[in-house]
C-alpha cells in the first residue's frame, strides 16, 4: 500500500473545500484516512442541506463511521482545513478519534478558545498543515460574497 | 391555539427518552417547539444509527429547521432531558435557538464546564426542569446495564 505525506491529505481536505466555495457554501473541507486509506470526504452543507449541524468534519465522522461498521475512530486521522468549532470538537470528542490536523486557525468559533481540552485525551492534534492555502479560499469566499 | 407550561414540554421530552430507554440507548429525549407547537421530538440514537454525532438535540434541530424551512431557530424553545453536551452546546449555538430547557445536569460532559459561552448571547437558559424524573431515567439505565 502507497504511503502519502499528511500534506497529501489536506491537500485533498482542500478540494473539498473547493467543492464547497464552488457551490456558495462556506468552503472547509474534511477528509478521514483509516490505514492510509481516505474512507470518507466531505464538505460543509449548512446552506444545502438547511442544515446548521452540516459541518465538514460532522459529515465526515458519520460517514466514516457508515463505512468501518464502527462508532469509534481511534485508528483514524481527521485532516480538516479550519479548525474545528465547538461543536466539531465536541464530536470528535465522542468519536474518540485518533488524531486531527487542521489548516487556518479559527481564533472566534474555534474549539481551542475554552479552557478544558474539548478533544478526547488520547486525540493527538496538529495545526497549520497547508494553513495558507485554507486561509486563503476562505478570504477569497468572503470577498465574493461581499461584492 | 391552547397553551401548554414548560413541564407539560419537558415531559414530551420525557416520554421520548423512554423510547430511547427501551431501545437500549443512554435515554435521553428532546422536543422542540415553534409557537406553541412541538414541531421535532428526537431521543438519542448513537447506537441504532452507529453514530457519535445521533445525540436527540443534534437529530432535533436537524428536524426543526427541515419542518421550518430555515437553519436559524430563534423563536423555537429546546426542551431536553439532559444538559446538552459539548458538541450539542455548540449546535445550539449555531441555531440561535431562543432558549433552552434542560432537565438532569451533567457535570462532567455538560456544556456549561467551559469558561466560554457555548451558547449563543441572545440564547436564553433554565436548568433543573422535571430533573429528578431526567435523572432517574439514566439511573435505571445504567443499572440495568450493569446487571
């Protein structure tokens, strides 16, 4: 089995992200790798689905969740373009997932901003992966949507 | 249109987190409602839908905003047997839900253990609603399991 580089993933957490700008949604993108497999991807769908829980990574875990037959992701890695909200982190929590990178810091709606570790103690977590490139679709969606 | 107390709602909530109960899910059970009307009942399905993320509030606002037609809830009241959790505290946030009714505390996965609001600032908050009945629902549960 081909190994890939975790600039790999986030690399394909970015087109994800891209899928999303392309139709109007806020553009994050999530996918899950278990074995140096991508098992699931997605994308935020708040508009779409009129649904405010459609974040990225919420989808993602059901997803892979869907696929392993299994609730817990203790073997999987999240690779997620902006940092998780409250929410996100609350979910991973649960997930008991193995280990997160993410791209942009969100320092408003980010998870890091309380004071008790949001994710579950054995989660490891590594920000900034492709960090620019994430930032920048963002601030190219938001200057769309402001002309 | 007739009009119903907080108790009467929480004990809709109630009922549904008896279904969970008899389903072999941690019971909890949440109604939401628009107007004097319930228009989501929910109970936790994490494992029937093998799903972290299939708490009743999360499936509740999911369910509110389809029958609405609208992601924002900000005249619905949540009814909910147990303080939400992290990742539901931040799902509420998003929904500028207009207040929120818990039953049972949680201290240890509770949403109000963090220094920051999880809640939206406009979202307003009454715990402590039809606690002892919340509460001995869990108890039996997970004496039940234990046994």
């Amino acid at each position: 089995m081909e190994l890939f580089s975790d600039e790999y993933y986030m690399n394909e957490a970015l087109k994800q992200a891209q899928i999303a700008f392309e139709e109007g949604e806020i553009p994050v993108g999530a996918v899950i790798v278990s074995k140096n497999k991508i098992i699931a991807r997605a994308y935020n769908q708040t508009e779409k689905l009129n649904d405010v829980t459609a974040h990225a990574e919420m989808i993602a875990i059901t997803s892979a969740a869907n696929y392993l037959g299994a609730k817990y992701l203790p073997e999987c890695k999240l690779y997620v373009t902006l940092e998780p909200c409250t929410m996100c982190g609350g979910a991973l929590f649960w997930s008991q997932i193995g280990k997160v990178f993410y791209g942009a810091e969100d320092p408003k709606r980010g998870f890091r901003k309380t004071n008790v570790g949001i994710l579950h103690p054995k989660t490891e977590l590594q920000g900034g992966l492709l960090a620019q490139e994430s930032e920048k679709l963002l601030l190219d969606f938001f200057k769309k949507l402001r002309n």
